[in-house]
C-alpha cells in the first residue's frame, strides 16, 4: 500500500488546480492515494429542477476521483485521459454533503480503473461508478 500524498502539494501539480468545474461544484478532496481517493461534494447547488443531487454531478464526483488516482499512479512520465466511466444512481439525495470514495480496482501500465461509491451523510450508497483511464507517455501533451 502506497502513503497517502498531500493535497495541497498535488493541486499545486496541476496547470488548474482542482479545475474550475471542480471548484464551481464545491469539490474538496479530503484523502489522496493511487489506490484510494476521498473527496465530498454539498448537494446545494448540484441539483436538477425537482432538488434532487444531480445524477450528472455524481458523475463528475466520480470522474474527479478516479482521474486523481491514476494521475498518481502514473506520474510523473505518464498522464491520465478518462476513456470510460458509468454510474447507476441508488437514492435520491436532497441536501447535505455527499461523499466519494474510489478505491482501485486495477493500476496497470497502460490503464487504471476504479470503483467510486458515493454516500451520503448517513452512510447510504447514493451511487456506484466505475472509472476506466488510459495511461498517456506525458511528453505526447507538451
């Protein structure tokens, strides 16, 4: 098992930091690793027309965390690009904070993959996703 990185030394890695989608949905990530990524998301603001959390911002919860798993895990001669990511919504969540675990499911040279559950502030699953990304030499994006 890998010690978990520093956050903030990792956001200060990225050319955006945490990305402006990312800040505007109220992302905080609390745990980073290559095998285990945690982050929470208010449900306030990321609603859709009947106040329920929007199954697209679960999904971009999700794509979040398994992106920051295998950008870990590839850094630094690789980068990571999502190539495959679903979602199957459980319950309704109205308000509160949600919370995203991805824990790997498989880290490879050329892919990663990772299953994200998303709970509520109870301990509820709110969402299942799974992450694919395609591990990329870095050189190819300069």
């Amino acid at each position: 098992m890998t010690a978990e990185y520093d956050v903030a030394e990792f956001l200060a890695r990225m050319p955006q930091g945490m990305g402006a989608l990312n800040d505007r949905m109220g992302i905080e990530i609390v745990e980073i690793s290559p095998e285990r990524v945690v982050a929470t998301m208010p449900v306030e603001g990321n609603t859709q027309p009947y106040g329920l959390l929007h199954g697209g911002a679960s999904v971009v919860l999700a794509e979040t965390l398994g992106s920051i798993g295998s950008a870990l895990h590839a850094m630094p001669e690789k980068l990571s690009v999502g190539v495959d990511i679903n979602a199957t919504h459980h319950r309704a969540v109205t308000s509160g904070i949600v919370t995203g675990t991805a824990t790997a499911i498989h880290l490879g040279r050329s892919s990663a993959s990772y299953e994200v559950v998303i709970t509520d502030e109870e301990g509820r699953r709110v969402c299942t996703s799974r992450i694919t990304c395609a591990l990329m030499p870095a050189q190819r994006f300069s």
